[in-house]
C-alpha cells in the first residue's frame, strides 16, 4: 500500500479507542531490553526540530485548471483556514481575482476542487462556507464578482464534480452520512454491530442541475448496491460510464468492474475483469474515459496495488460491451492519465523510468475490433519531474482544442510551480522547456544535497532509482547511507520537491547522510512485465533489486558500507521488515505500518481483495506462497535494532502486524520500539504525528548509525 500527501474532508468523530489489547500510544512508555544509551554523536532534539522547519520553506500550490478556452487559469492557494480559490486571464497572472462563496471579505472558507464549464463562463466547486469546518456544498461561480450560488444542501463526503458535456448538470461522488473520508486510506471506524453489514458507507454519483434555483439535495444516480470510485459523462450528457463494485468499497476495487447507465435507467456491467480472458484477467482497471463520438470507452488496466496509484496499460472497449483491447502491449511504460483528443486520437500521462511523459497515441484502426492497433508521436514533454493539476495521478489540465496542457510540477531541486506543455512545441527535456506560469517559488533553493537518477543492472532487470548526496558534500569523506523503499508495490518514487513526509529523504540528507530511493522490480515506470514481476514473490527479487542499488551507489560514492540503514512506510514497512530477517547488512531500521505476517494479515485487514492478483490464491488456498515471503517465518535471523510506528485505526495495515513484529523482536532480546498513533489511519493526516514520525526515525538512526565520523 502507498502513503499519499493529500488532504480529504471529513466529518468523522474524534473519539477513538485501542483496536487491540496492549497498544502502545504516543504518550506512554515502552517496556524494552537493555539498549545503548543516545551517544554523544546524536544531534539533539532542538538541532532535528530546526532542520525540520527550515525543509518546507516553498510556498505548496494546489489544483491547478485550465479554462476550456484558453483565456483564464484557476488554481488553489492555501491559508491558514483552507484553500482559496484564483482566477486571472492567461496572459497575466498578476491581475487575480479571487473565487469564493464567502458573503464577506474577511471570511475565509475551505473552498477547492475545481471545475471548470464546457463554455468557459463558470466555474464549479466545493466549499465549507454555509456550515465552517463542517460540511462541504458544491457552488457555482459565474466570474462575475458575485457570491458564488450555492448548489446543494449535502450531509456527507463529497467529491469529484464533473460538467455534463452540454453544460446542465454537474455529477460527483458522495457518501450520503459518511463519518470518514471513503476509501482504505483513512481511520477506519471502530468496529461495532454486524461487520461488513452494520454502517457499511457507499459512495454514489449524485448529480444537480446548473440552473437550480435555490440549495437542494442531489439527485442519486447510481444505485445503492454500488460502491463507484471514478466516472466519466457519456459525450451526449444522457449517460455514465463508471467503475464499480459491490460494497463494502474499501475492499472491493480490486474487483471492481465498468459500468454505463443512461440517467434514469438500471447499470449494465460491460467489463469484469475477474471473468474476462486474456492478459486483464484479474487485475485492476481505472480513468474510465468515453470517446467524442460515443462508440468506445478507453481506460488504463493492469496490477495496481491501490486505488488513486494508478499504472498500466492503455485498453479500450465498445461502450456496448465486448472483448477489451490492449493499445499498448509491451510498451514499456507505465500509463496512469488518458484524455481523448477527438474520434482517434488519446494524450497519455505516464511514467516512462524515472521521467514523467506526455504523449499522444493514435489509435489506428476499428475502435471496437480485434484488429485495433495504436502508434506514438513523439512526446510533448518527457521530465525528470513530478506533474499533476491536483485531481488524480498524473493528471494534466487541457484546453478544449488540447493545443495546451497545464499543471503543476517540481523536482528535487526546483520547487513547485504551474507550467504549460504546448502540443505543437519540440519535445521539452526538463522542466525549463516548458512555459513557465506561476512564480510562487522564485529565488527558494533546496538547502539538502543534490539528487541524480541512478541505473543498475540485476539479473535480466534493470533497475532505476534516485540517489541524494549529503548537503555539503565532501569527495573525501565517507558517509552512511539510508535507503528509503516506496509504499505500493504498484508505486514509483519519482524526483519532486522535498517536504518531509512522514519518512522522507530531505532531512537524512541536511544531517549528513546519502539517501537511496529504489524503484525495484514490482514498481511503475516500466512497463506491465515489470510490474508484475514480484508477483508471488514478494521480499525476494525486489529485496535483491534494492541490494544491487546499493552495491551501485557504494561503487559510485563514498559510502561506509558498515553504516547503510533501511526504511520505509506500507509495502515499504513490509519490506523493511522481512529485509532484517533476510540480511545483515542494514545495520538500524524503520518499518512504518508494515506487515510482518502475510497469513495473519489476511484475516485483519479491511482489502484482502488486493492479495488475490498478487499471491495468486487466497492464504486458505496457498498458505505456503503467503509464509515464505512473511518476517515472522524467519525472524529468529533478525538482529537489526529496528523502530516500528504505526497508526492505530490503519485498516490497510493492521497495527496488530506492527505489534507482532515488535514482541517477536523483543522477545529476541533485539533493540527495538513501538509506537502507535492514535486517531490515524494508513495515511496519517495529523501533523504533530507526521512529525513525530520523522523525529523518531531521525534519533533511531542517529543511535544506531550516526551520520557523523
């Protein structure tokens, strides 16, 4: 599983107890052996708490939106209270005009998720301002300086609002009565009543018409026995096309399947990949997308680990129903973006290794046939960047002709800011080959070390990731190295301005250490065969992968090869975890919810669906394959002082892993620490815990590898 930085709203209660006996939260103290007293290397808390505020010095941008045409941008900034919404013409930027539904200037409200109207002349949004710090409305700006009109009267979770084509209706997502954020990655409610039929939450397209006189409840469209996570509107404003499952939603988008409903009538299923033939078979699909002319729904389909972590192919399918066609077998690329630009025609965002790729793909032939094939212009862009417009993974913002597409991108060296790719420009490079809009950042300088994509060969793979140098670095010096190893497996680190997370490289960096990010195999950017590669293998040839990336970084610097230490949150706890039970060579390390028992783990998670494609059975039809890549099967081999946190309401990684991890390593006489977090889910959301993360993770490895000589 994957750990995002975004920020969800949620009505959910506060209040929170243990899920399982003996947790240890934040505040209490833990019983461990003997360890070796903080030594007079370690740099003290006060030097840690000022590395850490002097990091995020860059000003964060939000989503960004294009007007459809070309004449306005909208974009998010953030306050103290929420975002605020801006507006200004293209051709200059300077003259802002702000977007609210406030009623008076000095209100400020939570107000994002834009959306711009076919015809350019509105915008829609949501916003917090009838009921602050409560509930979000959706609202609709005519940008003419007015109060923007309030739409809906909701009481639940809300997003993604999209325009109907013909401009009279704007659908999105709603929980109607939600307590939590829908999805895996937030808190998980405390368990009471009937579990999965008791309070289970559905999320439903919900739909209002533009025109409404005055606030009103939406209008459900979908059904109640669907759970949908993405949608599209068909190009006649009549239909949806929708990806989705039976609920509970959390667990079930392993398994979810395409839908299309006209308004008013039943769903059809026309695509499932559990019983479909062929190379979809069992695995995900997601970024539905129906063509101009309504024959055919193209989307990206492949072994994806989360939702909203999207990769794979590009498929495309007769909106009818039928047999899917891959567009891209054995591109060795990872698409997770696709936007039609007119009947034959798709632009795709993707990762290509390290870089991030625009594209635009024609599909050559029948849409519906057999025979359907597609070729490649050269990209528009292809960046050793990160690109976004705020809404999904790696999603790009177009005008309506696509002469134009905006977002916001950053490096590990160039701070966030809003770009244009221009579609009939010579491919751009880097991020200074593109149109350079905003200048929020300008004159902010990284104040870690340099970063290089670095390549290596193991076995038939070749294997890319990002190694950070130590801030001042010195040739003649040798330093400790901290390998950081993503969450997913179906994820890839890529080069992005460095905020400190909850485990991230820039402070490892300023306190002196290299920082190796790996992209082993199992990880996007290389096409489907790689991804797939650590299918029903988990810890091994990836495990290897991450080892060849550290033999490559020690021949290229001067690392102190006694002194390299192992982190990591999600797959990447998983794999701190079992990697201390396979070697020696880490010699400290932090597992951030992992998983150290993959049998276990299959009976406490809340998405078992997702073990499926990847073990290939369920733990009570295989138990071998989900043991032998399981820590506890070997943690009589573990010796490595080892930090575990984890949050205690995490339904994609049960704290009881976190918690059998630690006794067994306790029980072992191993150095080793638990903390448990309260109130936070998978993807912890409060900030003092974000930090606290970090703060341990820095003194761990501080006693037991100390940066300095």
């Amino acid at each position: 599983m994957f750990l995002p930085n975004c920020l969800r709203s949620t009505r959910a209660s506060a209040s929170v107890a243990a899920l399982f006996a003996g947790a240890v939260f934040l505040a209490q103290a833990v019983s461990l052996p003997a360890q070796p007293a903080p030594s007079a290397k370690d740099p003290d808390r006060a030097h840690i708490e000022e590395v850490l505020n002097g990091i995020n010095r860059a000003r964060s941008v939000g989503q960004v939106a294009v007007s459809p045409d070309r004449k306005h941008l909208a974009w998010i900034e953030g306050t103290r209270a929420g975002g605020e919404i801006q507006v200004a013409p293209f051709d200059d930027l300077k003259k802002t005009d702000r977007v609210t539904a406030a009623s008076k200037p000095d209100q400020h409200c939570r107000e994002g998720q834009l959306a711009w109207a076919p015809d350019s002349n509105a915008i829609a949004f949501l916003s917090d301002c009838a009921r602050p710090g409560d509930q979000l409305d959706l609202y609709l700006s005519h940008l003419d300086g007015k109060t923007a009109q309030r739409l809906t009267t909701l009481n639940g979770y809300v997003e993604e609002p999209a325009f109907a084509p013909d401009g009279s209706r704007i659908a999105f997502l709603f929980v109607d009565g939600a307590t939590r954020p829908s999805g895996a990655l937030a808190a998980m409610k405390l368990p009471s009543g009937v579990i999965g039929a008791d309070g289970v939450e559905i999320q439903r397209i919900a739909d209002v018409r533009v025109d409404a006189s005055k606030p009103a409840a939406p209008e459900m469209v979908s059904p109640a026995n669907l759970h949908v996570y993405e949608f599209d509107w068909a190009p006649d404003s009549k239909s949806l096309a929708y990806i989705a499952a039976e609920p509970p939603g959390e667990n079930n988008w392993w398994v979810a399947k395409l839908y299309t409903q006209a308004l008013g009538a039943d769903p059809v299923a026309i695509l499932a990949p559990a019983i479909v033939a062929g190379p979809l078979h069992g695995l995900q699909i997601a970024v539905p997308r129906w063509s101009p002319d309504g024959k055919a729904i193209a989307f990206i389909g492949g072994l994806m680990s989360d939702q909203g972590s999207t990769g794979g192919d590009v498929w495309i399918v007769s909106s009818a129903g039928g047999a899917p066609h891959d567009l891209t077998p054995s591109r060795p690329t990872s698409p997770a973006w696709i936007e039609w630009d007119g009947n034959e025609h798709l632009y795709v965002s993707e990762l290509v290794g390290g870089n991030n790729q625009l594209v635009r793909m024609q599909i050559v032939g029948d849409k519906t046939a057999d025979s359907v094939s597609s070729s490649f212009a050269e990209p528009v862009f292809d960046i050793p960047a990160s690109v976004g417009d705020g809404r999904f993974s790696r999603s790009l913002s177009a005008t309506a002709d696509h002469s134009l597409f905006v977002f916001s991108a950053s490096s590990f060296d160039r701070a966030p800011e809003f770009f244009g790719a221009r579609t009939g420009a010579p491919t751009a490079a880097s991020l200074d080959g593109l149109l350079q809009l905003s200048h929020f950042n300008d004159g902010v300088r990284p104040n870690w070390g340099p970063s290089e994509s670095l390549s290596w060969k193991n076995g038939s793979f070749n294997v890319q990731g990002w190694l950070t140098l130590p801030k001042d670095y010195n040739p003649a010096k040798k330093y400790p190295l901290i390998v950081i190893v993503h969450g997913g497996p179906s994820a890839a680190e890529g080069s992005q301005w460095g905020g400190w997370g909850s485990l991230g490289a820039t402070p490892f960096s300023v306190l002196g250490y290299f920082v190796l990010q790996p992209n082993p195999r199992g990880s996007f950017g290389q096409g489907e065969a790689f991804t797939q590669a650590n299918v029903k293998d988990f810890g091994y040839g990836d495990l290897s992968d991450i080892l060849a990336g550290v033999d490559a970084a020690e021949a290229r610097y001067p690392i102190n090869q006694q002194r390299v230490g192992l982190t990591g949150w999600s797959y990447g706890g998983f794999m701190t975890m079992f990697a201390v039970t396979q070697t020696h060579r880490f010699r400290a390390a932090v597992a951030g919810a992992g998983i150290s028992d993959w049998l276990s783990y299959y009976g406490e998670n809340s998405i078992d669906q997702w073990m499926i494609p990847f073990f290939g059975a369920s733990v009570y039809d295989d138990p071998a394959v989900y043991a032998k890549s399981s820590a506890i099967t070997y943690i009589k081999q573990a010796t490595t002082p080892t930090l575990v946190v984890v949050g205690d309401r995490d339904g994609e990684c049960p704290a009881p892993q976190s918690y059998e991890f630690w006794h067994a390593l306790r029980d072992l006489h191993v150095p080793t620490q638990l903390v448990v977090y309260p109130n936070e889910g998978h993807g912890f959301v409060d900030p003092v815990h974000r930090r606290d993360v970090i703060v341990r993770a820095i003194e761990w490895f501080a006693r037991y590898m100390p940066a300095a000589e």
